[in-house]
C-alpha cells in the first residue's frame, strides 16, 4: 500500500496514521516529524526550520522535497509507505508524482481527511504529545494518562495565532493538491469528525472501495 494522508492541520492525520501503519505494516513518514526531529537536534538547519514553523510557515520546496524523496529511497519503503502531511504544495505533488513515476511504482490512494475550519483550532491548540512513545493525545478529547502527564510537549506551532496562518495556508497552499489527486482517479474522502475509531474504519472502507 502506497498511500498519502491529506488534511488541514488538527484533521487527525498523525492519529489515524498510526493506527493505519499497524494494519498496513508500512512505514508512517510525516515530514512535520522529521523536521521536528531536526529542531531537536540543534543543528544550524534546525534553529532556521524552528523559527519558521513556529510562526505556522511552511518549509521551502526544495528542502522539503529532497527529504522526502530521499526517505523515499530507504528500503522499508519497498512494500509500501504512508506520508502524512507531504506532500502541501503543488511543486511538491508534481515532485513525488516525478520520482515515483521513475521509480516505476504507483500510489494507491490519496486520503482526504475533512473536518470543518470551526474545530481545528480546538484540536490543535488542546494537542499534547508524548515525545517517548511518540503518541498524540488531546485534553478533551483524548486526554493523558496520569503517569504521562509531565513529560508531554505542546508543539509552539499549535497556539492559536499559529493554527490560523496554518489553516490559511491549508487553503491556498495545499488544497490545490487535491484537484491533482482527483484528475488521477485516486482521491478518497473522509468525513474526519467523529470518533476516531470510527474514522479508521471509513478509512478501511474507502482504501477497499
Ligand atoms: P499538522 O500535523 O498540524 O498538519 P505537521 O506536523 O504536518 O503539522 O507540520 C508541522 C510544520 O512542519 C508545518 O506547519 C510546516 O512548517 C512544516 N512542514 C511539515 N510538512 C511540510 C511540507 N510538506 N511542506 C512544507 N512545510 C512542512
Ligand atoms: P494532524 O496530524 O492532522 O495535525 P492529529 O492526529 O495530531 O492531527 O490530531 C490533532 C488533535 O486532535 C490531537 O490532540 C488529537 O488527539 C485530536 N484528535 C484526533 N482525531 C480526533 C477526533 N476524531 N476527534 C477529536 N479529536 C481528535
């Protein structure tokens, strides 16, 4: 299975991602992870990408691009991968389209996670991860358990002046993606409000369909 999960930032696609890559067994590539991971590591690139994303900008093509394509070429991704969150832009959807096309492999589906502009910003802003097990909680709606509770990050990306310019640029940045997918008969969409249970088994449904 070769797929991409697509979705305005706070639509669940780390969440469902994780549960998908269990049943697929493919690996769950998210670029936001890789470039907090770089953050993280303080290296020059990262104090740049740091102050960037803070402020809820994307990360340039290029960059993006040839990271993307070069996790690409790793050989756990022979059977199959799940990208979350790349590719945002058009350049970067021709650039997959590009190299996968050279590579004589073809995606599977392109899933369309769609929840309404209205909640984003609850879910993002509430958002808290556990940076050992790497699993995404919510206050609210997925809360913590106690023994967790000290060690989880809030992303400085997920406030609310951030989530706004995110969603924005989910509009006018990676919407234009979805027509790309739609031309290629390959985009399935997802109501992605709900229990997230129930949004893994649409999901299950429109990948069979
Ligand atoms: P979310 O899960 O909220 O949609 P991500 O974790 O995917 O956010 O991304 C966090 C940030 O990392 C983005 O706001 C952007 O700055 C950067 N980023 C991640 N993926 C891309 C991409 N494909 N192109 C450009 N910037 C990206
Ligand atoms: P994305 O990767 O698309 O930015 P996440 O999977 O990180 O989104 O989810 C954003 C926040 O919303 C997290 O706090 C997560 O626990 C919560 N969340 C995910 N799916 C749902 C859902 N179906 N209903 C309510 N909250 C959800």
């Amino acid at each position: 299975m070769r797929m991409i999960l697509v979705g305005p930032p706070g639509a669940g696609k780390g969440t469902q991602a994780a549960r998908l890559v269990d049943t697929f067994r493919i690996p769950h590539i998210s670029s936001g992870d890789m470039f907090r991971a770089e953050v993280k590591s303080g290296s020059d690139l990262g104090k740049q990408l740091d102050s960037l994303m803070k402020t809820g900008g994307l990360v340039p093509d290029d960059m993006t691009i040839a990271m993307v394509l070069k996790r690409l070429t790793a050989p756990d991704t022979a059977q199959g991968f799940m990208l979350d969150g790349f590719p945002r832009t058009r350049p970067q959807a021709e650039a997959l389209d590009v190299a996968l096309t050279n590579a004589g492999v073809k995606l599977d589906a392109v899933v369309l996670i769609k929840v309404p502009d209205a909640l984003l910003e609850e879910r993002a802003v509430h958002r808290r991860s556990d940076p050992e097990t790497g699993k995404i909680y919510h206050l609210k709606y997925n809360p913590p358990p106690p023994d967790v509770a000290g060690r989880l990050v809030h992303r400085p990306d997920d406030t609310k002046e951030a989530v706004d310019k995110r969603v924005t640029k989910y509009h006018s940045e990676t919407a234009p993606i979805i027509p790309f997918y739609t031309q290629k008969g390959i985009l399935k969409e997802v109501d992605g409000v709900g229990d997230p249970d129930a949004i893994t088994e649409r999901i299950k449904a429109v990948l069979k369909s």
